[in-house]
C-alpha cells in the first residue's frame, strides 16, 4: 500500500512538474503580435528571405536549386513534413504552424519569422509591455534574467543551427531527421556563417535577418546577446509610433 501512494505521489509531481515546464516554455503567438510594436524590425523583416521561405517550398520555385540538391522542381512541398518545420514557425507546437489552419491565421506562422530566433513568445512578450510602461514612468530597466526565465532566446547561433547546421555530418551536435537539403556538400554557398549574417543586413547584401534598431536598454543584465553590443553601434533610430499590441 505505501508502494503504490509513493508511485501516486511521483507521478502526480512528474505531471505537475511537466505542467510547469510547458508553462515556462510558452506558446507560438506568430509575427503578427511583434511586429504591433516593433514596427521598424517587422517591416525589414518582411523583405528578407526567411520570410518568404514558404515560397521556395511551392512547385516551379528555385527551380536550379532543388535540381542541384535531388529535390522534385515540380512537386509541391507547402504540405511535406519534411520540410515545412525549418520554412514555418513553431510547426507542431502550441500555437505554431499547422499544415490545416485557416489562411488567416497561416499567413502570419509561414516563413521563418521572430519567433524562430526569439522563442516563442505568449510568456515575455507580456514583460516586454511591463517593462517598457515602467520604463517610461520611472526610467528604470528590468532584468533581462526575466526575459530568459520567460523563454526568450539570447543564443542565437544555437537558434540558427536548428535549421542550417541541421544534416548528416554536421559539425552541430544536435542533428535529427528531417536534415535540410542544402548542405556545403551540395554548394559551397550554404556553409553558413553566423557572424557575416547577423550584421550584413540591408540593401545589396544577402539579407537574412532584419536590419537593426536602436534599444532604449528597458532590459538590463545577463544574459547578453554576444553581438549586441556591436551591433547598436550602429543601429538606426526605429520608426515613430512603436508599443501598440496587435491584438
Ligand atoms: C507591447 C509591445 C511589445 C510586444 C508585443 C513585443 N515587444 Fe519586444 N520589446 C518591447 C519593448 C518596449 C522592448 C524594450 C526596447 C528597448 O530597450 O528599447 C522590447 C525588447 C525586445 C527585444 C530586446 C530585448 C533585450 O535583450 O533588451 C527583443 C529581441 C524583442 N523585444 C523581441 C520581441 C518578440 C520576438 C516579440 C513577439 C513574440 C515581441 N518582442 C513582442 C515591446 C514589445
Ligand atoms: C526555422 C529554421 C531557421 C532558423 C531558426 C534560421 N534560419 Fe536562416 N534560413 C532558413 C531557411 C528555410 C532559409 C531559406 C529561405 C528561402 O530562401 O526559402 C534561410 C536562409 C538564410 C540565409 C540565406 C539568405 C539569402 O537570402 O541568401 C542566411 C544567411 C540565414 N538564413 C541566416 C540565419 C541566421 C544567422 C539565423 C539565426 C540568427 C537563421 N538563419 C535562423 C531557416 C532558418
Ligand atoms: C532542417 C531544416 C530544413 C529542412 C527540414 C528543409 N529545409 Fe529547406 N532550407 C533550410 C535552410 C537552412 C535553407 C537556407 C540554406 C542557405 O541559403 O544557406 C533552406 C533553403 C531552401 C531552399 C532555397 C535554396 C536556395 O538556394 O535558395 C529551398 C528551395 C528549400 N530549402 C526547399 C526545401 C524542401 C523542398 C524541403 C523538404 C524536402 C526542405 N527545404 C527541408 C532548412 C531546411
Ligand atoms: C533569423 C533570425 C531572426 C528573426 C527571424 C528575427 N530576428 Fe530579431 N534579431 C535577430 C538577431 C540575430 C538580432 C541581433 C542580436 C540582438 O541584439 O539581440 C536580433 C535583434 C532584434 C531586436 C533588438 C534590436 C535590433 O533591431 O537589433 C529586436 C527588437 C528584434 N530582433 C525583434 C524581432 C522581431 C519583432 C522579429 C519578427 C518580425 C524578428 N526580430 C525576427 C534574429 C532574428
């Protein structure tokens, strides 16, 4: 009898535990909710390639590409498993993409969006509008600590290899089916190199990741994005009109 109450009570704290965990981890809430406030960076975004990279997986789409790398040019991949969690957001998880969701709601998980980098956003995105209330009234910024307790992501170059570093082979250690097609192997052009991505953002460069904005450092501490400082050097001033939630 006591056996079984100790077998009861560890499951109900491995259930509890989990719930908490789920909790901390947060849900998909797709770009639609960022980029209410951070217009400048959704606006750049939009013009990059990871935003459009439900397009790529449409039949007759880079053609070139998919014959160098044995893919069918004329077979449609919107649908593929194998291939829509790197060119959607959250795919199979809470409030991410989902192959039978209404067109409304799809257009705003397709393509590699904030999320992808940032985390998923349904816990910090509500400390980000705390905190940059509290900021304006009392100039006083928040841990960052939060920020990362709530699920937001500060290392970015794991964030990046989920995706680009993922195949057989790879130098990244945490490799698993399904792998992408486009490997060094297939061309040189696809060793990917995080550095050289980051910061060559804008017009006339290959343009992976949206040009960079300002910060007010409503967020303040541990943990630092490597690049960061390097990169709000030279940022540039974010559009009029930012904090208004898209709801
Ligand atoms: C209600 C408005 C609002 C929403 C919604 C929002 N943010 Fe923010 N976010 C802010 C404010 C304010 C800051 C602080 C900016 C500053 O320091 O100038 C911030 C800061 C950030 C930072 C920098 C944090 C740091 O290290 O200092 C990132 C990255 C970011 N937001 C991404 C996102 C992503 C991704 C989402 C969607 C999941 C999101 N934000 C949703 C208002 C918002
Ligand atoms: C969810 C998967 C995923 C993540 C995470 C991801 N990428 Fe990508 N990335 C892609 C896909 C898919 C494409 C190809 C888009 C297309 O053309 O269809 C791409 C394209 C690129 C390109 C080529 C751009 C061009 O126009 O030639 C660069 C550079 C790049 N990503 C850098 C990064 C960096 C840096 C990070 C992390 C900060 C990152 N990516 C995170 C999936 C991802
Ligand atoms: C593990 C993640 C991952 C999976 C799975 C994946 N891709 Fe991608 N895909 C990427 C990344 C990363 C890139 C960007 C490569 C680069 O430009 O360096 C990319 C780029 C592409 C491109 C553009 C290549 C170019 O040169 O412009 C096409 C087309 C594409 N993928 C199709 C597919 C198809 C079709 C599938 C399924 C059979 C698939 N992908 C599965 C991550 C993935
Ligand atoms: C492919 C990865 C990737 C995607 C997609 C992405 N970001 Fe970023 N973001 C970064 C990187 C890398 C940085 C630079 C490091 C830093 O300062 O945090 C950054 C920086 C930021 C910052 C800090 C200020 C700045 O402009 O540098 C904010 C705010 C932000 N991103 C919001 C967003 C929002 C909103 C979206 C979606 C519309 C988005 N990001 C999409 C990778 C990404």
């Amino acid at each position: 009898m006591k056996k079984l109450l100790l077998l009861v009570f560890i499951l109900a704290a491995i259930v509890f535990a989990s719930t908490v965990f789920a909790e901390e981890k947060g849900s998909y809430v797709s770009y639609k909710k960022c980029g209410g406030c951070h217009i400048s960076q959704r606006d750049s975004w939009l013009d990059t390639s990871h935003a459009k990279a439900m397009d790529s997986l449409k039949p007759k789409a880079k053609t070139n590409e998919k014959k160098k790398a044995k893919l069918d040019p004329n077979k449609d991949y919107t649908n593929d498993k194998d291939c829509i969690g790197c060119h959607t957001t959250g795919y199979g998880e809470k409030g991410g993409y989902k192959a039978d969701m209404p067109e409304k709601k799809a257009k705003f998980l397709q393509g590699v969006s904030c999320e992808m980098c940032h985390g998923a956003g349904s816990l910090f995105r509500k400390k980000h509008k705390e905190a940059g209330a509290n900021f304006k009234k009392t100039k006083e910024a928040t841990p960052r600590k939060e920020l990362a307790d709530a699920g937001q992501v500060f290392d970015y170059e794991e964030a990046c290899a989920g995706c680009h570093l993922n195949y057989k082979g790879s130098p990244w250690k945490g490799a698993k089916e399904p792998y992408t097609p486009f490997t060094p192997s297939v061309d040189a052009k696809y060793k990917f190199d995080f550095e050289k991505a980051v910061k060559e953002t804008g017009k006339g460069k290959a343009k992976a990741i949206h040009e960079h904005f300002k910060l007010r450092d409503v967020f303040k501490g541990e943990p630092m994005p490597k690049i960061r400082a390097e990169i709000q050097k030279t940022a540039k001033e974010p559009k009029a009109g930012e904090e208004k939630e898209e709801e």
